[in-house]
C-alpha cells in the first residue's frame, strides 16, 4: 500500500523507542524514574474542576459554535488584555484542541509548498514535523549553551531568503527553558518587520518564569509586530489541565478566519466541558499557578544544582518552563561497561538499561549531546533521580 507523502515525511520519534523500554520494565515491576513527562504533576484546580462537573449536570455537552463559545472568546480576550496588554477583537482569537491543533491549524493555513520556516534549534518536536506535513521546507538556526540557547538578530537576517514565510518563536522554550528578554525580543522584531515575515510566538509556558524574570509577549512589542504575530497559548501547562485539550490563539483575522474553516472541517468545535472549564482557569483565582510555580522553582534549583555537582556534566539555569537541558556530550566516544556511548541517544538508553531512570536525548530536540530532564516530578524523584545519574557516570570510562 502506497501511503501518502505528507505522513511519509514526518520522522518517527527518536525517543519511541526509549518509552516502549522504560514501559517493559515497569511491567516487569522495576521502579523506573521518569523525567520525560511534559506535563504538571499537579492536580487541575479545584474551581476549574469544579466548573467542568457543572457543565456535565447542566447537560453543557453539545457542539458549541465552531471557533469556541463567546464566553470562552471573551475569557482569553480578557486574559490577553490582563496578562500581556493585548487588545483583540473577537473575530482575532479562536479557541482549539490544544495548543499543537492551534499549530497545525495555522501552518496549515499558512504555509505552502516550498515556503521556508525558520525554527531555532533547540525546537520542540513538532514544529518541523508540521512544517514538513503542509509541505514546508524547516530551516534551522542553531544556537548554543553560551547564548542561552537564543537566536540573534543577525543569525535571523542570515536565515532568511525571498521563501522565508513564518519564524516559529518559543519563549519560555521546551526543551531548553530559555525565556527571551523585552531587549532580546524587540532587537529580533526589528529584523521581523523589515523584512514582514510572520511570527508564531509559542507561550504555552508563560507562567513559569522563575528570578524575577519579567515574561514579555512578543505581540506586545508594537502594532506592527501585533500586525506579525499569532500568539499561541492555552491552559494545559498553566492550570495543569494537559488532558482538557483547550488551546487557543491570538491573531490577524484573516488568518484567523482561514483557521477556523480548516477547523470545522478537521475536529469542528473543541470540547464544550472544557471549555467551560478553562473560562473558570483564565478568570478564577490565579493563587494555583503561583502555588505550582513556586514549587517548580524549587525543583529547578534542586535538580540543576545537582545535575552540576556531577563531573563531566554542566547545566545552565533555565529561567523557564519546567525542564533542565544539561550537557553529557563529554562522555560521547566513551565506554559503559564494554559499550561505546555514540550519542546522546546511547546514552539514554544505557541509564533507562541499567539505572531506570529515563531521560530524552537532545537530538530529539535537534540539540545532539544533550538530555531533557523534566522537573515537573516530586524533589524525592528528582533526588534519587540524580543520585542514580551520578552512579551511572561514575562507571563510565
């Protein structure tokens, strides 16, 4: 059977492989420490919950229009005025299954064949997985440890070319953690409108910035960046609410417009319980995110200090999100137990094979020689964790 080309080209993940063996050793009743998981440990709030239940005994569980209910519209405008000092108009925001159907809606709607996207490395996975499905060409700016993983303006000017379409921008940044400053962000809007590229500014993980660190969205720079720029956000990070599946998104009405009919004909409406559900979130009490992020705060401090307290591995502070992106490229070329270590992707499956701890391999993330370790597990977890990392490389030669 011939299948068709746009799922021909999507690269299987790296880390599938990694999973199915971490899932055979619990089945085999090994305790397996997972440092993989995107997602918060916490519980949803209860007032969120609590809305959810109220929607299911008023029978709220019916197609709702297609682009999101008026009042969910309404409660991201609000948030996007509150938070962001943001002002849009309801026929700008659309409301969908999640932040990566927000994403794919606007490639989708976006992109054609052969138009170039330019992706700083880093990325999360799916960025040029959907670029490659709306047969887009990702074009990578590679960044390094010493820059805090972040692109300059300079490298962005060189990236682009008369095909240049979109700039994906994910500030706070999975895998790295790495948030953008006001400075940073306008030297690259710069860059931007002279050459009016369109930017998808990924904020999924807005509310987690730790030292103080003044969280900026891009759109916010300016009317002409705003005239550039989808904002992408949604609840699941913030609110821990990852299986409500309510993104939404931020934009020209146009493109908006577009996304919507690609919408109704791909899932129609997002969930109605969770869309009442998020309302509660983005207008409720806020206390349960500064709860969430205070303690993920204090598991990024536990985990980097020990991630750098082990020989050979160095970890800069990430400033955001819920991950630390340590380097273990210097244990490449070397030895565990008679085996050679070729990569970072060896590596993982060398402590998954001997020690069950899990961890992703930074070429997933096109960053090869680095792990992704997410700290959004209990301080008891990220300690063992670390101790067994610790145990593992001592015995590599």
């Amino acid at each position: 059977m011939k299948l068709a080309k746009r799922v021909t080209v999507i690269e299987p993940s790296a880390t599938l492989a990694l999973m199915a063996k971490a899932k055979a050793l619990k089945n085999e009743g090994k305790k397996v420490l997972e440092f993989q998981v995107g997602e918060p440990d916490f519980d949803t709030p209860d007032h969120v919950k609590q809305e959810g239940i109220k929607a299911i005994e008023e029978n709220f569980t019916h197609y709702t229009p297609n682009a999101g209910t008026l009042e969910i519209k309404k409660a991201v405008i609000e948030k996007l005025k509150r938070d962001n000092n943001l002002t849009y108009e309801l026929n700008e925001v659309m409301v969908s299954n999640g932040g990566k159907h927000c994403l794919f809606n606007a490639t989708m709607a976006l992109v054609d064949t052969g138009d170039e996207v330019i992706i700083p490395a880093p990325y999360w996975v799916t960025y040029p997985e959907c670029v490659k499905i709306a047969d887009g060409v990702p074009v990578f700016i590679e960044t390094t440890s010493e820059n805090d993983f972040k692109i300059t303006p300079e490298q962005l000017e060189k990236a682009i070319t008369d095909k240049t379409k979109v700039l994906i921008l994910c500030s706070p940044s999975n895998p790295t953690g790495s948030v953008y400053t006001k400075e940073e962000l306008e030297a690259l809007a710069e860059v931007v409108v002279k050459h009016q590229i369109i930017v998808f500014a990924d904020e999924m993980y807005e509310k987690l910035v730790y030292d103080d660190l003044e969280f900026v969205s891009f759109a916010s720079l300016g009317e002409e960046v705003k005239k550039l720029t989808l904002t992408f956000n949604g609840v699941s990070k913030a609110y821990a609410m990852t299986g409500w599946r309510i993104g939404y998104v931020a934009g020209d009405k146009e493109i908006i417009k577009a996304m919507d009919s690609l919408q109704s004909h791909a899932t129609s409406c997002p969930n109605s319980i969770a869309q009442k559900a998020s309302v509660a979130a983005l207008l409720g009490s806020q206390e349960p995110l500064e709860e969430m992020r205070k303690e993920f705060d204090e598991r990024r401090k536990l985990m980097v200090g020990a991630l750098n307290d082990i020989p050979g591995i160095s970890c800069r502070i990430p400033k955001g999100a819920f991950y630390a992106f340590p380097d273990i490229s210097g244990f490449i070329g070397k030895t565990y137990k008679g085996e050679k270590i070729n990569s970072d992707s060896d590596f993982a499956r060398l402590l998954l094979e001997n020690y069950y701890v899990v961890a992703v391999p930074g070429s997933s993330f096109g960053a090869p020689g680095f792990l992704r370790f997410s700290y959004a597990t209990s301080r008891e977890i990220i300690q063992e964790g670390m101790e067994l990392l610790k145990k593992f490389v001592s015995e590599i030669e």
